[in-house]
C-alpha cells in the first residue's frame, strides 16, 4: 500500500517558509519521497503502520494551509500514467510480492 501526501503550504513571509521547510523535512525523516513539488509519497506494509504515518503528520503540520493524504493500494499506484515526464525514483513500481533483480 502506498500513502500520498498532498499539500498546499503559504510560503509567502519568512516564517512560513520556514515551517515548510520543517514539515518537508519531517516527512522526508519518516520515509516519504517526492513525486511532484507538493505530492509525496510513501510505502506501508499496513494498516497499522499506515494509521502510525499519519499520526506522526499530524504530530508536525504547520498552523496554516492545506494537508490530505490518500491510500491506495501498489496495483492502483502502478497504473499511475505520467503523461509528461518521468518517474524518477529508485522505488520498483510493481504489484508484484517478490521481485528478482
């Protein structure tokens, strides 16, 4: 399963700037990677870890702007089509259960 971070932060004076700064930080710290500039994602093997994701986010969100995450599963995340550019991870997108490199 993965988790999709979405999220809309003002950026407009110095302390804002530096609370987004913070909460890119702080997600990237608990496994999340970008996909987009304001899209992150990050893979759970559960329920149980994914609900634990989304209390530590909630332990660090900034006090202004917008934060939703989404949940799907690998088979939905893999039919992802990028229609303009790349998928540029080190991540191995597949809904497979074992890979063999």
């Amino acid at each position: 399963m993965r988790l999709i971070l979405f999220f809309d932060l003002p950026v407009e004076k110095s302390s804002q700037q530096k609370e987004y700064r913070k909460f890119v930080k702080n997600i990237k710290k608990i496994g999340f990677y970008m996909l987009q500039k304001s899209v992150y994602i990050k893979m759970s093997i559960d329920m149980q870890a994914i609900e634990s994701t989304i209390n530590k986010v909630k332990g660090f969100v900034p006090k202004e702007g917008d934060i939703s995450i989404l949940t799907i599963t690998e088979k939905q995340f893999a039919n992802i089509e990028f229609i303009l550019g790349n998928n540029s991870t080190d991540v191995i997108n597949g809904d497979e259960r074992i890979i063999e490199l």
